[in-house]
C-alpha cells in the first residue's frame, strides 16, 4: 500500500454544487461503478426542532455512503480502500465487509448477484489506515461464482471472508409474512437522539435508523428498527447489496443487549462482531425504507447469537442474517 488508491473513470453522475466523482471499484476500462455520489444530508425532516443540522466530527471531513462503501484496484487482485476518517475506536465491520464485498464482486457479471457471504472478523480495523482486500477466486461455473477476500491492515488480516454469486433461474419461491410493525414516518430517528445512541450515527449521517419501542409484554429477545439510506438509488445489483450488507451490521447485536436490559450504549460492556452470515434473497433499492426484524435465541460463555430477516415496506423479505458477537462486562482494574 505505498501508492495512492486509483480511481477509474466513470459514468458521471448530475452535477450539483459540491458533488463529488462517482468512486469505482476498479481502474480497468471495463470498470463497474458502484455508487453514484451526492453531499450527505444536513438534516432530517423528522428531526426535533432542537436539532437542525448534523455536525461533523472535528477530524472527519464531509464525505458520502458512496466514499466509505467504494474500493479500488491496486493490482489484478488487489483492491484498497480510502482512509476510514473516523473518530471512532476501531472500524466499523459493516464497512468492511460492504468493501470486501465489493471487491469480490469485481469482474463478476451483473447478470450474477451476490447471494450469500460469510465473514469472520479477526482483528478490530483500525480508523488511522486503509484496508487491503486481496481476492482469491475458488470457482466460475455455470451457475454459481465463488470467491475468498482477506481484508489486512499493516500486514495482518482483519477480515476474511467467502462469498457466493448466482444466476437468478426459475424455480420455488416462498417466504415468512413480514410481522407487524409501526410506520417508520412516526418514530424517532436516531440522529434526533445522539445522546442514547451509538457514536458511529454520528459519522454515518447518510442512514437513518428508527428503532420501534417494545410495548408491554413483547418478548425481550425481539426487537425491530426500521432502516433506509439518503442516497440516491443506487446502478447495479451489487451496489445495493454492498449497502444492505452494511446496514445489516448497524443495531444488530442491540438485540443481545436489549435481552439483559443493557441500553444501547452499554457503557459498562464491550461488545464485538465476531462473525456475520448474509444470504440475499431478492434485489431491493437500498434507498427505501426496510424493516430489520431481529431476534436473539441465544447467549452463553459471553457470546451472543442473533438472528434477523429484512423486509421491504410492501412486506418482500429481501435477506436474512445471523451474527455472533462478544459482550463482555467491563471490569474496573
């Protein structure tokens, strides 16, 4: 990683005051634009009027879903990502898994989506350096596209991760009903409430999250949260999926928490994706609101298991995914 990312050119996107290029994920002439980028948003027309616009972090300039999704290449198997910019403590794992995601897809026909991928994160990724992917491809068949990404940092791998891609072809279909949950429009975003949430909101500007309350007598290993993007729609069936694959890892193991009545910040808990499991059933604009119906079955030894399937607003399921995470109590000395 001595020289600088290159970015391919690009169908452009409109023009606007402030726009930045659309980022590739490759340098090659046949390169596949993965997002098409456009200034974050500034404020949320839900928002309580208390808060009128998103401050930046000091250290992290304005940036774009597009810019912390996106890699490049660096050579025929190599890609890199842009510096994270974050104050945060360690890397957010949802964005390196969109990245590794996007590097595995390159070359791979838009005929073919993703359809599963299953990541095991090995290190916590550092926000001061980019992240390498080196893809390895383990099969091109007929019908079905198999690829291995190990994301490093200064040498050592942070993320490994296996990837599957398929050709839609005719056969069954089925799917669970989507379960009931409140309109997204009348609950509370979480940019309205920085102060009970997460730190990594406040770096994400560009996704809104909108947790549902558990009402008297729901289960305490269920929750909900509606989620979407403030992007524009994004090209390619790989570009949505690389967005949904992060959201995915957004609020996930708030469910484990929930469980043992530990708020969302658990302040006295450290907690840790140690791995994330993805299968797409379905193609979804990632700019429109899905519900994220989660569960957790089960937690033992400081580990905890939770499940989630994601639906559309007219009640498609477009994925489910299953996660692993440590939740460890802090303990003064």
């Amino acid at each position: 990683m001595t020289s600088p990312p290159r970015v391919s050119s690009c169908t452009a996107v409109s023009a606007s005051p402030g726009n930045t290029p659309p980022i590739c994920i490759s340098n090659a002439p046949e390169a596949r634009t993965v997002f098409s980028a456009r200034p974050p948003i500034t404020a949320h027309s839900s928002r309580l009027s208390s808060v009128s616009e998103y401050q930046y972090p000091a250290a992290a300039p304005v940036r774009s879903l597009a810019d912390a999704l996106s890699v490049t290449q660096n050579g025929e198997t190599t890609f890199e990502s842009a510096l994270p910019d974050s104050n945060l403590a360690r890397l957010f794992g949802g964005q390196v898994i969109a990245q590794a995601l996007a590097a595995a897809g390159h070359g791979v026909t838009d005929e073919r989506p993703p359809h599963s991928l299953h990541a095991y994160f090995l290190r916590p990724g550092r926000v001061d350096t980019p992240v390498r992917y080196d893809v390895e491809t383990l099969r091109d068949g007929r019908s079905f596209t198999s690829r291995v990404v190990t994301a490093s940092q200064q040498g050592k791998p942070i993320l490994t991760m296996s990837t599957s891609f398929h050709a839609h072809e005719p056969g069954m279909g089925h799917q669970i009903p989507m379960p009931d949950a409140p309109d997204p429009e009348g609950l509370r975003s979480v940019h309205d409430m920085y102060e009970s949430e997460p730190a990594i909101y406040q770096e994400w500007p560009w996704v809104d999250l909108r947790r549902v309350p558990r009402a008297a007598g729901d289960s305490n290993t269920h929750m909900q949260v509606w989620m979407r993007t403030d992007e524009p729609g994004t090209p390619t069936a790989l570009a949505r999926a690389c967005v949904l694959a992060a959201l995915s890892d957004l609020s996930f193991l708030s469910v484990v928490l929930g469980a043992h009545g530990i708020d969302t910040l658990h302040t006295d808990h450290q907690i840790a994706s140690l791995d994330h499991a993805m299968w797409f059933h379905r193609d979804t604009p990632a700019d429109d609101w899905l519900l994220y119906d989660q569960t957790t079955p089960a937690a033992s030894h400081g580990l905890g298991l939770a499940h989630g399937s994601i639906f559309t607003r007219d009640g498609l399921m477009v994925a489910s995914v299953a996660q692993e995470g440590l939740v460890r109590p802090i303990t003064s000395g």
